[in-house]
C-alpha cells in the first residue's frame, strides 16, 4: 500500500474519535448539571500509529486488506469510572443509544485474563460523514476503574519493555498487584453509597455558590453598592458555617431578594439603576 494513503484511511478513525470524546463528555456534563452522580470519571481516546497498527498486523498475521476488518481497536476510546459497578451502568447507556452499535463485547472483569488484566471492552460501529459519504468505522470502547487503568498501563510498559517476555518474578509481583487492585475495588464499592452522597453534596455545594455569585453580581444593576455589601456580608457569614442546609435556605432567601429588587428597578424604568445619594 502507498505509503500516502495512510492518512487518508485513518482520518475517518480521527473523526470518529473526536466526536465520541466530544459526546462522552457532554454525557458527563449533563449528568452535573442536572445534579446527579456521573458514572464517568474521565474519557480520553486515541487513534493508534501506523508502527502500532503494523506491529499489531505481524503478530496476528493480518493481510493488509483484511485490516479494517480485523484489526478492531484503531480507533479506541478509554472511559475511567470510579467503581465497578459503574463499568456495567455505563455499558449499559452506550448499548441504549442509537448514534452507535454494539457489536461485540469482551468481558474482562468477570473472566479476567491470566496476566490479571481486568478491563470492559465493547467494539461498536460509529458512522462518520466524510466528502465520501457516511462511513462505518469499529472503535473500540475500554470501560475500566481507576485501579484498573493504573494496573494496566503498567503492564503495558513492561511488555513494551520485555517485548511480551516479561521475567518471571516481575510477573509474580504484577500478579500480586493484579489480586491488590480486585481488593481495592471490592473496598471501594462497600463504600460506594458514602461516597457518591459526599460528591453530590459537593457538587450541590458548588452550583449553590456559582448561582449565589451570580445574584449578587446581578445586583449591581438594581441597588445600592452598601446595600449589596450588606448582602455579600451575610453569604460569607452563612458560607463559613460550612451548613448545606443554611446555604440552601440563603439560596432561596436571596433569589426572594433579588426578584424584590428587580420589580422595583422596573417600575423606575427598565435597565434604570438606583443611584446611591
């Protein structure tokens, strides 16, 4: 194959890749903004090298024609949870939707690899739309814990380093880790709910602040600067409490407030404000 059309195969693979990071994370986004717990914890993606693809090609023994067929993770999209339950909440989203489809799935999680990898696979097929026309390319989608991906990506150094021969009493250790890695995210689940309660009130938290900010800024335009002072005053003496509970009652008590101001700006004109004498 002529080395310049390289580029022209794996651009519909950079395509589809950037636009499932691009979705993934708005699926995350929704998530905080409608205040609920994110299965995601962070997406990445990547289309692999011609020396990857090629190297992949010699030990499987793929023709060149075959590649696209055969060779299932050119594109490839990487979703770190938090849990492992959340692993199969997220398959389960990706399997609803109508933009791509499942066409395989490979659980690690449940039968394991020997070397210990635990990760969940799923190869889907995304359509593109190149100056071609729509186009179906495989990419495949590694669903994994944050222990998970530590774990792998270093065995994937050391069989890069080994060149897949890794010495035995390295493997012994990686082996260990691999039963470490099942403790630590068996113990992370037994925690799970406290956990998601404690980000949820800190995602709470945080959206009461931004919206407290913004009212007060807001209110510049409708009153006084010493009657505004008097209401930041009173936010940071209910902020230092550190009570969600008061923050909340303040939330609304300040959005009465600030509504009151705005009906009275209005009625003095609109966009008009109150000049202090």
């Amino acid at each position: 194959m002529d080395i310049l059309l390289w580029h022209k195969i794996l651009r519909p693979y950079e395509m589809a890749v950037a636009e499932l990071l691009m979705k993934f994370r708005h699926l995350k986004s929704e998530y905080q903004q409608r205040g609920e717990y994110c299965p995601i914890e962070q997406v990445i993606g990547r289309v692999k090298s011609v020396s990857s693809i090629l190297d992949k090609m010699q030990r499987k023994q793929v023709a060149l024609d075959d590649m696209e067929e055969k060779i299932e993770d050119i594109a490839g999209i990487r979703i770190i949870c938090q849990f492992v339950e959340d692993i199969y909440r997220v398959s389960g989203v990706i399997a609803s939707r109508n933009d791509m489809r499942v066409t395989e799935v490979k659980d690690y999680i449940r039968n394991q690899k020997e070397s210990g990898y635990r990760s969940y696979h799923l190869i889907v097929l995304y359509t593109v739309q190149t100056l071609d026309g729509p186009r179906d390319v495989q990419v495949e989608i590694q669903i994994r814990t944050m222990a998970m991906d530590f774990w792998a990506t270093v065995e994937h150094s050391l069989q890069y380093k080994y060149q897949g021969r890794i010495p035995e009493k390295v493997d012994i250790r990686l082996s260990n880790a691999a039963s470490a890695i099942i403790s630590l995210d068996n113990e992370m689940s037994s925690v799970r709910d406290d956990i998601m309660d404690a980000q949820l009130s800190s995602r709470l938290r945080y959206n009461l602040v931004e919206d407290i900010v913004e009212m007060i800024e807001k209110l510049y335009q409708y009153t006084t600067r010493r009657e505004v002072e008097k209401i930041q005053d009173e936010f940071y003496r209910v902020y230092q409490m550190n009570d969600i509970e008061e923050l909340i009652r303040y939330h609304s008590e300040l959005d009465r407030i600030a509504e009151a101001y705005r009906i009275q700006s209005n009625r003095h004109g609109e966009g008009v404000k109150i000049i202090e004498n």
